[in-house]
C-alpha cells in the first residue's frame, strides 16, 4: 500500500523532470540573432549599504578587491540600482580611473542624499556585472552627504572593463528612456 508521502515524492520527482527539460526558444525573425544574444547580458550596477552583522539573514559578508579581499557586511538588497542612473562616465583620476553616477533626479538623488546623510561612516558597496561575471568593484566610506545625486568610486577593474560596463549601462539608459517615449507617445 502506497502512502500519500510516497505519491508525493513521485510527483515531485515528475514536476522536478518536466521542469529541468526547460522549452525551446526561436531565434528572432528577422535573423538578428547576435544582438537578441546581446540583449541577454544584463549588465547591472547595485549600491549597496553596509551594516552591523546579524542573525537576521538580510545581510551578509562580501569580498571587496580581488588582489586582497577585505570583508564587508551589506544588506542583501541594494538601495540603488542602474535603472535610477541618469548617466555614467569614466574618468581618469590619480594613480587610475573612476566612475562617476549621476543619479536620476526624481529617486536616485533623494534617495542617495538620505542614505548618505544617515549613515556617515558606514560603506556603500558597489557590484557590478560584466557580461554574466558579478563582483564587487568597490566599497567607498561615506565621508559626507551627497546632496547633488553625484556618486564617484574607484572600481577594481582594468580600464577596458571598466569602459565596457559603462558603455553597456549608457545603453541600456537610452533603451530606456527611448522606451518610455515610445509609451508617452503611444498614451497620447
């Protein structure tokens, strides 16, 4: 005699199977299968509060620099992200490049001048994603408030990765922004 544990093990195992077959996917119509593989690669910039090490499961250690990690605390889930970026740069500083983020004026400047005025002292970690690698470019210490939505860091990274995330966040600003005309005009 079978138990209802037993039917339900099999029926895990039968989803289990029909979900790792995964489904197949055409390549686009009109042929431009590169790009619609280039559309895949999310690149991605997330700010990152450090905090106090709890229990809590909401925050956790992360390598910062790869040459000689140091170890800091960040919340999970990150406060900014690039879809609150205005626009990128590189720049060339001292010694190496930086990154300069002007964050959008309706949520990314707010919400960077209110973290950065409560939390003078603590870090703000940086990860980035270049094609499919994450890591963790920089961990700044807030000095100061930033009022103006501008946020600069060093990042550990050679200048051509550097250039290529910065590239790939500008694109995807104007995707952006050229998607949300589209919809402006198509509301009207």
């Amino acid at each position: 005699m079978k138990t209802w544990s037993g039917r339900f093990n099999i029926y895990l195992l039968a989803l289990a199977a029909a979900l790792s077959t995964g489904c197949k996917t055409h390549p686009p119509a009109d042929g431009k299968k590169e790009e619609a593989k280039d559309d895949k690669k999310m690149n991605v910039l997330w700010f990152h509060l450090e905090e106090n090490p709890d229990s809590s499961g909401r925050n956790g250690p992360v390598p910062i620099y790869r040459a000689n990690p140091e170890w800091v605390t960040v919340s999970r889930s990150p406060f900014l992200s690039e879809e609150e970026i205005e626009k990128i740069k590189v720049l060339d500083a001292p010694g190496g490049i930086e990154i300069e983020v002007q964050f959008s004026e309706r949520t990314g400047k707010r919400l960077l001048e209110m973290i950065t005025t409560a939390n003078l002292g603590r870090r703000i970690a940086v990860l980035g994603q270049f094609d499919h690698e994450r890591r963790w470019l920089a961990a700044p210490k807030i000095t100061r408030r930033l009022a103006e939505g501008l946020f600069r860091f060093t990042p550990d990274a050679t200048r051509e990765e550097t250039e290529k995330l910065v590239q790939a966040i500008n694109q995807q600003i104007r995707k952006a922004k050229e998607n949300k005309s589209t919809l402006d005009s198509e509301w009207r």
